[in-house]
C-alpha cells in the first residue's frame, strides 16, 4: 500500500473497532461529501479523514472504499507471517467492499482464534456491514461466518440423550449437537439483523436459510432447555416470528422464501402443540392454520405465483378429498393459476391426465 492509503486503511479499522451505531456505504467519493453540512462537532471529511462520522453514525463513500479495497488486497494479510494489526485493518476493509471474500473471512477466523480479534466484537462488525450493505446480507459466507462466531462464543449443544423429535423442517440430530448454545437475546438480535437485510434485498434466500437455521435451534432448545424460563423464552420466539411472518408474506406477496419458512414454522408448531409444550405460554398465544390465510392471499392477490404456491404447499398436507373440496369451493377467480393448481393435484391422485 501506499503510505497515504495505509493510513487510511489504518484509520478506517480503528473507526470499525470502535463504538459504531450504523454503518453505510454512500454513493460517490470524498469531493461529494467534503462540502456537506455536518453538526458542529463532527469532524468534517478530508483527504486523511474520507469518512462521514456523526454522533456514531459511519459513512464511507463508494470511490474511497474501492481505493481502499484495492490497496488492502495487495497486502499479504493471509499470511501467517503478517502483523496482526496489519491483517485486522486490511481485512476489515476487505469485507466491506467484498463481504463474500472467503480468504479475508478465513484470516479473521484465524485472527479471532490466536486472540488477536473477539468474536463478539466480529459479531458487533458484521452486523453492521450487514445491515449497511445489501450486499452483505445476500451473501451465504457472511452467514456461516456469524454461525462460526456464535458457536465460538457459546460452545455447541454436543451430544445428549434427551431425544429431539425428528421433523423434515428441522436439522437431524447429527446437526443438532453443533448448534451453538446461544441466549434467547442473542437469536432476537440475530433475527432482527435479518429482517434488516431481507427487506433491503428483497426475496434474500440466503438470509431466509439463517432464519431457518434459528427455526431449528430454537426448536432444539425447546427441548433441551437450561431451565423453565429459558424454554418459555424460545417457545416465545417461535411463536412471535411465525405472527411476524404472517404479516411479512401479506406485506411481501411476491417472497416464496418467506412463504416457504413460514409454512416450515407451522409445522413446528404443529409439533410443539401435539408435544403440549404450548401449554405453558399464556392463553392467546397459540397460532392460527395458515390455510385461511393463503385463500386471502390468492383472493386478494390471484395474479402472483409465489402465492399460488404458497397455497399448494399447505393444501399438500390434506388429504386428497379435503384439498379439492375445499378448491370446488372457494369462490377463487378462474385463472392459469388456479388450473395449473388443480391439474397438479389431479395427477398427484391419478385423477387427471399424463403426460
């Protein structure tokens, strides 16, 4: 690097270490945003400082983070050789502009392993660049480095004896002893981080499959509860993201993701409630079928595929009889869909014709 861009470089990792409330990438480079107004104490953007800071808030013009970029792929931060500090600040600019960057993530592991990085402080950083770049939050290797982090911080689940009902929606109990044992708080916060990215990359597949990860731990650690009190607070996570997604898909009619996860979280659902694990949250806080509310959807919305399939994907689980009875009659409006629908059904049975 050169010595300007090092410094740079150097002053933007202390500035991603520190105490941070939001971060963004922003449009241009420095001469757009020098000029700007900015409260009396902030310190204003120049060529040793090309960042936007305000009461914690951090912006980083596009132009100045691709130079940046450039400069810190050039350096030998993967190396084992090479100077911690100098691998913390290029990889931290690194991931910024390239969140999926597999060896930068990899020399962060390395970092956080030597105890040079801390894991909750990795947490604290990628959750900002997820949250300030849609690019961030569509990548799967941003996802499974968070997954690293808290099984890291947490320890994992590990082998048990305790039998966890095995359903198609969730993990084998192979995958469920390296589930981290992570606190209620820290899977709210996650969640949070995902409903983040999802609404600023819509129909985001890979920040579903994190929620879907969660799903299944929280279902696990249903069962495997430290405590009473610990199990009614993921009990209650289950059921507030499976209304919080109710009204997601009827904001998001074009999210089959979201439908797909939601149909998942009905039957985990179904099985807490044949369990009687329900039983221990107040009255009122049991769901609802998801039937009535995908023949709403496809009532209001018949033009939309997505809902469509949300709609076979739940009349799926009825029994043949059932699923065209309730097809013959519901007034839905006549149309492709609907068709493509029943023909569906009807070659599933043997009742309609092969192709």
């Amino acid at each position: 690097m050169s010595t300007n861009q090092e410094e740079i470089v150097y002053v933007l990792s202390d500035l991603l270490q520190g105490p941070l409330t939001s971060l963004e990438i922003l449009p241009g480079g420095l001469e757009e945003w020098e000029t700007m107004e900015l409260p009396p104490d902030s310190q204003r953007p120049n060529p040793k400082f090309p960042f936007v800071l305000v009461e914690g808030n951090l912006g980083i013009p596009k132009k100045v983070l691709r130079a940046l970029y450039l400069a810190a792929v050039s350096t030998k931060f993967n190396s084992r050789t090479s100077a911690p500090r100098e691998a913390i600040a290029a990889t931290s600019t690194i991931i910024l502009l390239n969140p999926a960057h597999q060896s930068a993530l990899n020399t962060r592991k390395r970092l956080i392993e030597q105890g040079h990085l801390d894991a909750k402080t990795e947490l604290v950083l990628t959750g900002l660049i997820s949250r300030g770049s849609p690019e961030a939050g569509k990548q799967s290797i941003m996802w499974d480095h968070r997954r690293w982090c808290f099984r890291r911080i947490y320890g994992v689940m590990g082998p048990t004896t305790t039998t966890v009902p095995s359903l198609t929606s969730c993990s084998i109990p192979a995958e469920q002893q390296f589930f981290p044992k992570i606190t209620p708080t820290a899977v709210r916060e996650e969640l949070s981080i995902i409903q983040h990215t999802c609404q600023t990359y819509p129909r985001n597949y890979h920040a579903w499959a994190q929620w879907n990860y969660l799903l299944n731990l929280c279902f696990t650690s249903v069962y495997l509860p430290e405590n009473k009190g610990e199990q009614r607070e993921f009990l209650g996570i289950i059921l507030d993201e499976y209304a919080r997604m109710r009204s997601w898909v009827a904001q998001h009619v074009s999210d089959y993701s979201a439908m797909f996860q939601l149909f998942q979280c009905q039957k985990v659902i179904d099985r807490l409630s044949a369990d009687g694990l329900l039983s221990i949250m107040p009255p009122g806080d049991t769901p609802l079928e998801l039937l009535g509310h995908a023949l709403s959807l496809v009532e209001a919305f018949p033009t939309h595929e997505s809902l469509w399939l949300y709609l076979r994907l739940i009349l799926g689980e009825l029994s043949a009889e059932r699923r065209m009875q309730i097809l013959k009659d519901e007034q839905l409006q006549d149309s492709e869909h609907k068709r493509r629908l029943i023909a569906w059904f009807s070659r599933e049975t043997g009742d309609g014709p092969r192709k």
